[in-house]
C-alpha cells in the first residue's frame, strides 16, 4: 500500500488562509459535490502544529497552557465526531442533497460569486439560530454541551466536537436547500467551522475595530464561560453581527472568566464527556410530575426548573469561586509519556484511516473503529485513576500484538500504521505490555489540584 503524506499537499499559506476564510469564490466553487475537497481532514497538520505553537507562546507569555488529559479528551472528541461521519455518513450532507434534489425551488448557478456569497452569509446567519437552540432547548444542548465541558480555553478546546450534534443540525440547513447546491453548501459549512478553530485561544486578546463584526477570541471566550454573566451569550460562527441584532451579545469585562459547564464533568471518558447530559435530561424527566412539564424538560432550556422562566432562573446560577478550581488528576512522568506516546500512535492511525478510508472494506473501517473507541476510553480511565485502567491497557496492547500477529502471517498488515515504522510501533506495545505485566509503571497520584 501506497505511503500517504502525513503532512498533506496544501501550502502553509493556503492551509492559514482557509482558517480565516479568507478564500475566494473563484478558488473554493466547485461543479460537483465529489469535488469539494475534504478541508477539515485537510487542516489536521495545521490544527496540531498551531496547537504546539499555541502551547510555546502561552508558556513564553505566561498564560494558562494546555493539559495533557484536557487536549486528549479534546481531540478525541473531534475524532469521534469525525468517525461517525464515516460510519453514519454526514447526514447534514445526505439530507441537504435530497431536499435540493427534490424541492429546489430555484437552481443558483453553482460558478457565481453572488452565489458563494449569499451561502457564505446563509450558512453563518443559520449557523446562529441553530447554534442559539443547542443552548436554549434542552435536548439540543445534550447534543452541544461536550463542545463546552473543557474547563479550559484554548485550540484545542475547538476540536472538542459532538457527535450527535451532526445530526441534529441537518434540519436547521434546509432552506438553504431550496436554492443553494450542495457543493457550495459543503465548501460554507467545512470553513465557517474552520473559522471556529483559531478563535479558542487566550493568546489573542482584541482585533481592534474587527470586534464589531467579526466572532473573535474574546468573544467565543465570553460564550465559553460559566460566570453569569456569560450565559447564552456570543453564539455567531463567523459573524458577531448576529448577536448584536438579536439582543445575544456581551463583550468581555476584566472578571477572569471560569470555562466549562456551570456543572463541571469531572471525568476525562471520551464516551460519557458525549452522553453525560442524555442522561441527565433522562432522569429528570422521570422525576419531574406532569405531561406538561416533563415536555417542557425537554424544550425548555437547560437551566429549567418548573416555575422559572423559560431559560431557567439566572439567581439559581452559581456564583464562580476564585482561584477557580479544575478537575485534574495527576499522572506520573512515566504516566505522562505513556499516555502522550499511545495518544500520538493513535492520531497517526487516524489520519491514515481518512486518507485510505475508501480503498478499504466497511468491516476492516469498523475494526479500526472499534479500537480507535476501545483506546481512546482506555486511556481516558487512564487519566481518570480508574482502578481497572492498567488491566484494561494491559489487555488492548495484547489484544493489538496478537492482531498484529495475525495479520502479518498472512501478509497483511493493519492498513493504517505506516508500514515504514510499525517495527517502532511493535516495540512501543511490546514495551507497554511488558510494563502493566511487571506492574510497576504507574504510580498515578489521585489528587485534585488547580
Ligand atoms: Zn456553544
Ligand atoms: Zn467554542
């Protein structure tokens, strides 16, 4: 098989320009829905290396940096999410084709700027609406809230993505269906996400008079925050435009402002950072009593209690305690690299399985699912202090080996681990594997500090 570049084929100043839409119609217009490029699999280098130098200016200028369980938890969530578009296929995307398909009330030509242009403000004007219920209605806000359960800031915060949230944008996107074509929908909606990368950072403090149009660091950093002051503000994607006609906006203010959930987490697993809140609205409306409220359980927003105003009673928030305390337990160094190692093989095996994806079989996809899944929770337990966590590792590195084993004795290797290194990669899960058997590698402190 056909090594592929990790690092893609698109220039440094084309990869930048494209995280601040800063593209032509002419450049990014394409015929046909094929065609498009895959622009978010596309930026995968430019995220990781904008996260590393994000991390070297917040550690020469002193802010907060990012914490290794935090990004891991990140950016599994944006693995996941991008997973289950392979499984499930986007069905933001099949949706959108079948409604233009069928009820396309006019046909905008797809080579026309003006149509680049009314898609480019179409999608990020719906984009506010839509991203305005996943607050303000419960079971939509089951959907958003792993985007907001990082209790920091910073690029890596952006890759937190929901899986489910997918599918519950589709139905906002449709009218736009009735006269913009699919391809210029998919180039709008791959960039006004790509946009929403490089504004989750604190290095940024303010763009001046771009402020006022544009969505900025300090913005989306007021819509991250759980001070009171901060809830169910700033929900443009691109735009702040939207907010300041619509009565959402509110600036930052010199109060230091506490990220994440106003009820944190607490817990670095990939799958329950997606589910918690299902949960949650399942147990609630239980035991809340009457057909009406329990309606309104779901409907409602998610701060309702029956009796309150329909987002719940902003007296009831709780008041941010300083100096702000985050959830964080504390792996040893051999922990630490442990984590980081088996982290960064599975990123690599990542960007592969995307790039290889359609030369090969929905069962192979699948497997290489099913372990993507398998690791990811395992070394979120990991981080967790969970007491199981070493058995568990224990068990999937020896579960990787004998696939490993299998294949290769039949001349076949896993399809997404370049073959160039696998002897590397062999020996990083022989080691590992030797080390949970010794039982000696981990001494994980379990302590809660800042
Ligand atoms: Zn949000
Ligand atoms: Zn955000």
């Amino acid at each position: 098989m056909a090594e592929t570049s990790l690092l893609g084929n698109i220039s440094f100043l084309q990869g930048s320009r494209r995280f601040l839409y800063a593209v032509t119609p002419k450049e990014t217009s394409f015929e046909k829905l094929g065609d498009v490029p895959d622009y978010l699999n596309e930026a995968v280098p430019f995220f990781l290396g904008a996260i590393a130098l994000e991390y070297i200016l917040a550690f020469l200028t002193d802010l907060p940096r990012a914490r290794l369980n935090d990004a891991f938890s990140s950016v599994s969530a944006g693995v996941f999410s991008q997973l289950s578009k392979i499984i499930v296929l986007s069905v933001e995307l099949a949706l959108y084709i079948f409604v233009y398909d069928n009820f396309h009330l006019v046909t905008l030509p797809w080579d026309s700027p003006w149509t680049w242009y009314i898609c480019f403000i179409g999608v990020d004007f719906i984009y506010y609406w839509f991203h305005r219920a996943a607050h303000e209605i419960n079971i939509f806000w089951a959907a958003h809230q792993a985007h907001h359960s990082s209790e920091d800031y910073n690029l890596t915060t952006a890759l937190r993505q929901s899986v489910v949230q997918n599918y519950t944008s589709a139905i906002f996107y449709m009218p736009l269906a009735l006269a913009v074509p699919p391809s210029i929908f998919c180039v709008h909606a791959q960039f006004n996400m790509l946009y929403q990368f490089w504004i989750h950072t604190e290095i940024v403090r303010s763009l001046g008079p771009l402020e006022y149009i544009f969505n900025t660091p300090s913005h989306h950093r007021v819509h991250h925050g759980r001070n009171p002051y901060c809830i169910d503000k700033n929900y443009g994607g691109t735009f702040i435009i939207w907010d300041r006609i619509f009565g959402t906006f509110q600036a930052e203010t010199d109060e230091e402002i506490a990220y994440g959930l106003v009820h944190p987490l607490a817990s670095w697993d990939p799958i329950w950072t997606q589910l918690c809140h299902f949960s949650h609205i399942w147990k609630t409306f239980w035991e809340t009593s009457g057909v009406t409220n329990k309606l309104f359980v779901i409907f409602k927003g998610p701060g309702w209690t029956p009796g309150s105003p329909r987002l719940g009673d902003p007296a009831d928030l709780p008041e941010i305690e300083y100096p702000i305390r985050k959830y964080d337990n504390s792996l040893s160094l051999c922990g630490t690299l442990y984590a980081l190692v088996h982290f960064a093989v599975a990123i690599v095996a990542y960007q592969l399985l995307i790039a290889r994806r359609m030369g090969m079989t929905q069962l192979h996809v699948a497997g290489v699912i099913s372990y993507f899944l398998f690791t990811m929770s395992s070394v979120g337990a990991l981080f967790d202090n969970k007491w199981y966590a070493p058995y568990v590792e224990l068990f999937r590195c020896l579960l990787f080996l004998i696939v490993d084993l299998v294949l290769s004795s039949q001349n076949l290797d896993t399809g997404v681990l370049p073959t160039k290194y696998i002897g590397v990669i062999r020996g990083i899960f022989i080691t590992s594997a030797l080390f949970w058997i010794t039982g000696s590698f981990m001494s994980a402190k379990k302590t809660k500090t800042e």
